[in-house]
C-alpha cells in the first residue's frame, strides 16, 4: 500500500468550507476596504455575503419561523458553510409593503446584530436606509452599512463619516417601497448607471467618507426591469473604473425568475450562473441565501480552471458514497 493510500480521506467539513480558499479571478483587481477598526483587503478571492432577514415580509424567507434563536442559527450556519460577511436586515424591500418606523426595525436587527458580532465574532452588515437605524446598529456591532436606497438621506454618509464604518452605495433611482419598472427609463444603462454611483461617490466623499470606506452596487432588480438588469450586469465589469470593491446582490433576485420562470426558493440555479458571471466578470462580494451551494460551486469551478489544485490525498468518505435509503 502506498503511502498516500494509506492515508484517511480528507475530512468532509474541511473540504466543504470553500468560500476562503478560491482564488480571485485574474478580472478581479485588488481593493482595500476600511470598516471601523477592521481593514479588509479585497479581491484576492470572492468573498461572500449571506442573508439573514430579519424581516417576515422577506420575499423569498417570509413566512418562516423568525426567532432570534433560529436566527442566530442560521447565522452561525452560513459562517460554519463559508459565509465572510452577514448582512442582516429588518425591512424588506417590497414594494408592496410599507416603510417601517425606526424603533420596529431596531427592535428587529440590534438583538441579532448583537449576537452575530459578539456571539459569533461575524464581519456585520446591516441593510437599512434609515441613519438612526444604522448608528444603533454600528453601536451593535455591525461594521458595514448597506444602504438600498441609493444614498438618499445625507445623513448616512455623515454617519459613516463619523463612525468609520463602510458604506455600501447602490443604485436605485425609486424611493424606498417604491416599484419603478419602465423600458424607456434609460438610454445606456451602464453609463447611467456608473454616472450615478459617480455622484453618489463624491457625496459621501464630500460628507467626509473615505474613499477606502466605500462600496458599490449596481442594484439588479432597483427601479430596472428584468431586460434593464440583463443589460446591465451583462457590462458589470465596466463598473471596476469607479475603483472601489463591487458588490453583486444577485440571490433569487426577478430577472432570474423572469428568464427561469421559477419562484424565488426555486432559483438557485439560475442564481449560481449569475455567480459565474459575476466571478469572471470579477465582482468581489456576492450577497447570496445559498452559501453552502455557493461555496460549493466555486470549490469546483477553481479546481476544474487550475485555480486551486486539489490535494493528492483528495478522497470521498465511504459515508458519503451513497444516499442512505430510508426504510417505511
């Protein structure tokens, strides 16, 4: 028996955390990225972002058991499956569903922020549009503030100013809850686009943000319709002249449902293809539900493209050879 032969296989959990060990597309230019204390070197590999809604109105998690508890879960889940940054969020971004105060949507997030930031010693992001929501929850812990709303209110990027944390600029040319689907909304959207995020820049630079404090988003699905978000991902790597990290929200997003014609828990497919194009187009955060299959799939994606040789003692456990049939 051979020496490598005689070794047991590679654990399953080992092999299953993924996420850390891709290496970047060559597309994928290095970026760094401040949030308080933290500094975070960008764009050696894909980093991903997982959700945890905190929000029952949630389009595509609404309706399940949202307690802390079962939160925090799958918080711990999504890191333990790859997960480098959790975004978590108290209000979805229904159009058919109303704004909610303040103090609903921090009683929704700042226990689970808590918890995920101490508990489980997570990078945070908390999704809100509203200043006062993202201060408590930087107090929290939350080290990133991703804000959908396309930096309408001044006053996040005077608060990111102030508390160091970084900031997350989407595009969006819809208020909060509003839905704005037009086909004659935009020329190009991609110079549109970029133009936006442009301006969007300099204000928080002007509101005294660092540059290195900042991210952007092109927004899929935000006031454009499914054909408008095609158009516009299908150019995303234009967006790497604004030279800062890009964010792709991509997970079960309506233009995947519109070309698959499938629900939002039944898009996974159609979400990982969005992947693919996003790491060749070389995206740096990836904000998904399915982290375990994201993961999963960029493990193999490197080792068939050389990116990451997989070890010589690389082996299946028995217990994984088949599926167990179950007895009635």
């Amino acid at each position: 028996m051979s020496a490598s032969a005689s070794k047991p296989p590679r654990p399953a959990a080992e092999l299953r955390h993924a996420a850390g060990q891709q290496s970047a597309s060559p597309a994928s230019p290095a970026r760094r990225l401040r949030a308080c204390e933290r500094v975070l070197e960008l764009g050696q590999r894909p980093w991903l972002m997982g959700i945890v809604n905190a929000s029952p109105e949630s389009f595509s998690d609404g309706g399940r058991d949202l307690t802390l508890d079962v939160q925090t879960r799958l918080a711990r889940e999504l890191l333990a499956a790859g997960a480098d940054i959790l975004d978590i969020g108290g209000e979805s971004a229904r159009t058919d569903r109303d704004a909610l105060g303040a103090e609903q949507e921090m009683e929704r997030v700042l226990p689970l922020i808590e918890r995920c930031a101490g508990e489980l010693g997570a990078l945070v992001s908390v999704e809100t549009y509203k200043p006062a929501v993202a201060d408590a929850a930087i107090a929290a812990g939350a080290r990133i503030v991703n804000d959908v709303s396309g930096l309408r209110e001044a006053g996040m990027a005077q608060l990111c100013a102030r508390t160091g944390a970084a900031l997350v600029v989407m595009h969006t040319l819809a208020r909060p809850h509003q839905r704005l689907q037009q086909a004659d909304l935009y020329g190009d959207i991609v110079v549109e686009v970029e133009a936006f995020l442009r301006e969007r820049i300099t204000l928080a630079l002007d509101a005294g943000v660092q540059r290195e404090q900042l991210i952007v988003d092109p927004g899929p699905d935000f006031a454009k319709t499914p054909a408008q978000t095609i158009a516009l991902l299908a150019q995303i790597a234009r967006l790497h002249e604004l030279e800062r990290p890009l964010l792709m929200a991509i997970s079960r997003k309506d233009f995947i449902g519109a070309l698959t014609v499938r629900p939002p828990r039944e898009r996974l497919a159609g979400t990982l293809a969005a992947l693919a194009h996003g790491l060749d187009a070389g995206a740096h955060i990836f904000r998904l539900h399915d982290v375990t299959a994201a993961a999963d799939f960029m493990r193999v994606r490197a080792a068939l493209r050389g990116a990451q040789a997989p070890p010589a003692d690389l082996a299946l456990p028995e217990a994984l050879r088949y599926d167990r049939l179950t007895s009635r």
